[in-house]
C-alpha cells in the first residue's frame, strides 16, 4: 500500500479540503487508508496494524507489535485546535517574517517576530522547525506525575512536577502584545518546580529561551538543600535528568537551538497521531489516579487520529552527540511535534519521546493538551512517564506574569 503523501514541491496545490486553516489539509477516511477494513472506533491491534503500517511512525508500530491498542478517533479540522488569535496573527503577519538559516525568526525590519506562524506553508524543514517555535499562544501551566519504570514494566520512582512557560515575545492573545517590554532578545521563560517527594520538594530549574538561535539558553537553578541558586551548563544538552530517560535536548522532543542542528524535510504524509481532539484520551485521569496500563508502559484507552504530518529530520551538527538523527513528526495544523524518534550514532532506533493531547478550551479559545508523555527506551526496555492532567491554563494577569520566571521566584519554592 502507497503511503498518501503529498510531494515536497508544490504542496499548496496537493488535494483535500482546506479547513479554516488553510495550510492544513482534510486527511483521507480510515476506509480509504485501510482498503475498507477499518472504520473509525474500531481499534488498532497487533493482529491488523499491517493494514495501515504505512501511516504508523515505526516508533507506534512496535508498540502495537508489542500489545498497544489504539482507538481510531475521527480526524479533528485544525481550527478546533488553534487558539483563534493565533490564526488571527498568522493572517495579518504572513509574508513579514525572515527566516534566517539557522532558524531565527524576525521582522522584515529586524525586530523579534510578533505572532503568527512566519511560514504557514513551509517547503524546507528550517521552516517548518521556525514555525514550531510559535505553535503556544502565550505560554501555558501544567501540572504532572513522572514515573520511572523499568524493562519488567513495574514502577519503582515517581515525582511531581509544576511545568509553566510564557512567551515573551510573538505574544498574541493577552496584553502586553506582542513582546514583555524588556524581554526583546527573548523567545520564552520555562519554569519547572518539584513539589514530592520531600527530598526533592523545592527544586527549581529556570530556563532562558533566546530569539538568536545560535545562542544556546540560559538555566539557573534552586538547589534546596544547598539553599542556593546555581547556574548550570546549557552545553550538554543530552545528559539525563535525574537518572531518567530525560534529556533537556529532548523536552518536546526536540528543544535545542535550531542553529546547532541541520534539518530535512523528507516527506509530507498522513500519519495516525496522538494529538487528538477528542474529549476522552489516555493521560486525561483525575490527578495524580492510577491509568489502567499494558505492559506497564501502554495506556489501555489510547487514542489515534489521521492528520496531516510534514516529517522532518534533524541531524546535529556535534559529531560527538549521542544521536545520530532525530525524526521528528509535526502537525501541519498545529506546528506541535506530537513524536519524536531517537536514533543511536550506529542508525538504530533508541528513544520515543511522544506528546499526547485532548482539546480543551482555555483563556485564548482552542488548544491542545497534553495528557500524557511516554519516553520510552528501545535498547534497554525501561521508560520514563508522564501523567499529565487536565490541568491546562493560559498565563493570566492572576496565574502569571514576567516576575514569577525570575531567579527571585525560584528561591521562594524552596522547602
């Protein structure tokens, strides 16, 4: 079975319904993709995921191969998961963006870029990766359960962990816009604070995203048994966090400079993903419950949904890193890298960092949400999960503001 895919060169022409987001398109009926043998709410299991092989990412397939079930959701038109404003920007501000070769976005003037997708319609994968950089409104909270699991598929750590971050500049929805006056060299703040168990309680990391993408972030953070701040090394960017399967390089699956990676964009396709606008999906459970899980790994009630897919591969230019190349899959609606595939410096398949959403409507309209986050460690087996409630806000007056990502505001978290 042929993969339907559109060709790289004029993709503005390619077939399917435009949607309220022009720049993505109406992905084909599950009967078409399955030669008429599946349907959507029947599920995806070892025994017929040959049926649609084409459009699974490897990373998915072998889970299914090794017991994943998926539910077919029906495919969500992207204006359901785009904050109205963003669309907004991104029409007022097409054709005023600059994209430099190693990804910084500007004005024509040479200003930071002021909201929107720069590229709505990308041809190369710097383009597609610029317009990742803009996917958030205003920036976002959420609230998680990490776990530690090992090959046997059993549990044997768990933390919590408040993650918020707020973009300082192409801001769209809440005022100031589009820039936080003082923070025009700036992309986005990232705050993350662990609050259980005690021995970690306190503990602070915040993180300084620049608009130059050959300038790698700034991080300082809150030790809380040294009662001190210290700053830490942005250069060794693929250390584990803590012992986990956690790299800083990896958060949402890919979060380095762009400038110190080469990308390609190899192909534009209809791929099933965990970015859905459901209203049930795996990940959204009561704080902090229990999830029924195969295999210790693999949420019972996934989810899946045919969209619209560009496929980008990412090739660091650090001879010495640890990968060889990273295959990132990105919502042509969205601009969120809902997978990201790993590969050792020998070609193999290493990591699966994946993002799971639902819908949810907040203070800027529609946005996905995420529910759940499996990195997951083909060579050894173990894995790092992240639950991940309805917990989603945008960074209000009230919730947020510029003094809570300040070296100050992590002091305070402190036990």
């Amino acid at each position: 079975m042929a993969v339907l895919s559109f060709a790289l060169e004029g993709l503005s022409d390619a077939a399917g319904d435009h949607t309220g987001v022009w720049w993505a398109r109406t992905p084909p009926s599950i009967e078409e993709v399955s030669g008429g043998k599946l349907h959507v709410g029947d599920k995806i299991t070892k025994d017929n995921v040959d049926l649609v092989k084409h459009h699974m990412p490897e990373a998915f397939y072998l889970d299914t191969k090794d017991g994943a079930v998926w539910e077919i959701a029906p495919s969500t038109p992207g204006e359901k998961l785009i904050p109205p404003d963003l669309v907004k920007t991104t029409i007022e501000n097409e054709g005023k963006a600059i994209v430099k070769e190693n990804g910084t976005v500007l004005t024509q003037g040479g200003r930071p870029w002021i909201g929107g997708f720069p590229v709505p319609e990308p041809k190369t994968g710097i383009e597609v990766m610029a317009n990742r950089q803009f996917k958030t409104a205003d920036g976002h909270a959420d609230q998680g359960k990490l776990e530690w699991v090992n090959p046997q598929g059993v549990t044997y750590k768990e933390t919590i962990v408040n993650v918020r971050a707020i973009n300082t500049t192409a801001r769209v929805c809440q005022d100031p816009k589009p820039v936080l006056p003082g923070f025009e060299d700036q992309i986005a703040r990232e705050l993350l604070v662990f609050t259980d168990p005690y021995d970690v309680k306190g503990l602070s990391v915040l993180t300084v995203i620049y608009v130059d993408q050959n300038h790698l972030p700034d991080a300082w953070g809150y030790v809380p048994v040294l009662r001190r701040v210290q700053r830490f090394s942005s250069g060794q960017r693929y250390d584990s966090i803590d012992g986990s399967d956690l790299r800083a390089g990896d958060i949402d699956t890919f979060s380095d400079p762009l400038g110190m990676w080469d990308f390609n964009l190899t192909d534009r396709a209809f791929m099933f993903s965990v970015l859905t606008g459901g209203d049930k999906q795996a990940g959204a459970r009561p704080q902090y419950k229990d999830m029924s899980l195969i295999k210790g790994r693999y949420p019972a009630d996934a989810r899946v949904e045919l969209r619209d897919t560009y496929l980008v591969e990412a090739r660091p230019k650090d001879t010495s890193h640890i990968y060889s190349k990273k295959l990132l899959f990105i919502d042509a609606a969205t601009y969120w890298s809902w997978l990201g595939q790993f590969y050792d410096r020998q070609g193999k398949l290493w990591y699966q960092f994946s993002l799971w959403f639902r819908r949810l409507e907040n203070d800027c309209g529609n946005f996905p949400s995420l529910t759940w986050v499996p990195i997951i460690n083909y060579q050894t087996g173990s894995a790092t999960l992240a639950l991940i409630p309805f917990y989603y806000r945008n960074p209000t007056k009230d919730l947020m503001n510029a003094d809570m990502f300040s070296l100050k505001f992590i002091m305070s978290q402190g036990r």
